[in-house]
C-alpha cells in the first residue's frame, strides 16, 4: 500500500462513482484526488474541456447536454476508455460520470481484460431523494477554471462568485437549469437500473447516503475503503 494521504494508507484502487447528478459525486472524488492522490476523471468534465477546446466532438456532444440527455456511445467511449487507458495499470483512479450505462460498464471491462488491467473493484452508488438533486443542482455553481464545485448554501465560497482555488469566476452550468435538470433525472432513473444490475451481479456494487454533507460523505467512502481492505488507519 502506498502512504499518499492525511491519515490513511490506500491500495490500488478503480472505483465508479455512481449516483444521481448532484449526489455529491464530482466533489467526493475531487477530495480523494486532493488528499489521497487518486486520480479523478469525469466523464462531463471531459466533454465540457473538448467543447472549450473546440474540437468536432465536443461540438457535437454539447447537443445532447444541452438536452439533458446521454452522449451517444459511439462519441463518448473512445474518449473516456483513451484516458483510463493512459492512466495505465498502476494508478489509482475513480470514474465520475463514465460508466452511465450497462454498455459502457461492459467497454471498460472488456478494455482491462484486453490489456491484463486490473479490473474495477467496487461501483460505489451515491443514494440521494430526487428532490434534493434539484434542490443541489439549482444551487450547483462551478469554477471556470478549475472545474471545481461549489453550492450557494452548502459549499459556499469564501467571497461569493469567486473560486477560493484560483480566484477565476463561479457560473452556472447550462444543464443545471431546471428544465433540464429534470430531464437528467429522467434519463438517469431509465439508465441506472441495468448498471446497477451489472454491478450487483459481479458482487461490486456498495452504496452510500448522497444526500449528506460533504464531509460526511467523505467519512462514509473512507469507512467503506477500509471494510474492504483497500484502504488502512495510519496509526
Ligand atoms: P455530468 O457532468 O456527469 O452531469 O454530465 C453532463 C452531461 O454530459 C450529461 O447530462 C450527458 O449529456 C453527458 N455525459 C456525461 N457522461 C456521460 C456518459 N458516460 N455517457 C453519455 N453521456 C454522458
């Protein structure tokens, strides 16, 4: 086990993150990379840097986010499975937003397989009440630059607006308006079924509440790491 955070030592590990959006997701995962140098790749993140960047498939795939509906497959795989695939077979990493269906879930097994990877060792569902997401997203507001979260009440900048990282611009993101968020919703309750199935059905699948602070949220990963020895007290 490596010794990379605070107070405990953590193994390799490939996590998925799964979770209705505003479950707490992103933000969970951005601590385990800031503390515990896990590496954390968002699927949404990815899509919105190649829209920045203005490449064809970002163009492309900002139609569908605009609607609130999934990015098809034959867009999205090759961009994500070309980044797990960098990270190679001895980095530590949590997918964010990738896989969002039982097709997808199935192209990251069967690149690890292909390349003698460690597979996935646990798909973590973050279980939150459909009217806290919209509570969440509404209030969701998102560094510019960094990519960081943060929400008007829950995870409040120090200066309103302004990232507390690196002093860039808050905004909200177009899919976080109301219309669309319920059509997210929508989407995610028709796909999420089969992907917990998949999950289930592999002995992979664990669940923690979403709809708690951040810190508690945190707490409760850490303590799931730790019941499943990948990761240990420092003492
Ligand atoms: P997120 O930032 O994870 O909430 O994703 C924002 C939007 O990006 C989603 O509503 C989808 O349109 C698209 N997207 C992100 N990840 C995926 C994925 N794994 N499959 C298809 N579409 C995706």
């Amino acid at each position: 086990m490596g010794s990379l955070g605070l107070d405990v030592k953590v193994g390799l590990m490939r996590l998925v993150f799964l979770g209705a959006p505003g479950a707490g997701k992103g933000t969970v995962a951005s601590l385990l990379e800031e503390r515990l140098g896990i590496s954390h790749l968002s699927s949404g993140d990815l899509l919105r840097e190649a829209l920045r960047k203005g490449d064809s498939l970002g163009t492309e795939a900002s139609r569908y986010m605009k609607a609130g509906v999934l990015v098809p497959d034959d867009l999205i795989c090759g961009l994500i499975l070309n980044r797990i695939e960098r990270l190679g077979n001895n980095c530590s990493f949590v997918l964010d937003g990738f896989p969002r269906t039982k097709e997808q879930a199935e192209a990251i097994d069967s690149l690890f397989r292909q390349k003698g990877h460690k597979p996935v060792d646990l798909a973590v569902d973050f279980q939150i009440a459909p009217a806290v997401v919209v509570e969440r997203l509404a209030g969701r507001r998102v560094c510019e630059t960094c990519r960081i979260n943060y929400h008007v009440t829950r995870i409040p900048p120090r200066r309103p607006g302004v990232c507390d990282r690196c002093g860039s611009s808050l905004i909200t993101r177009p899919d976080d308006r109301p219309e669309t968020i319920r059509k997210r919703l929508e989407v995610y309750e028709a796909e999420t079924g089969p992907l917990l199935d998949f999950y289930r059905s592999q002995g992979k699948l664990r669940t923690i509440p979403g709809d708690q602070e951040v810190e508690e949220e945190y707490g409760a990963l850490m303590g799931l790491l730790k019941e499943e020895g990948l990761a240990d007290a420092v003492s």
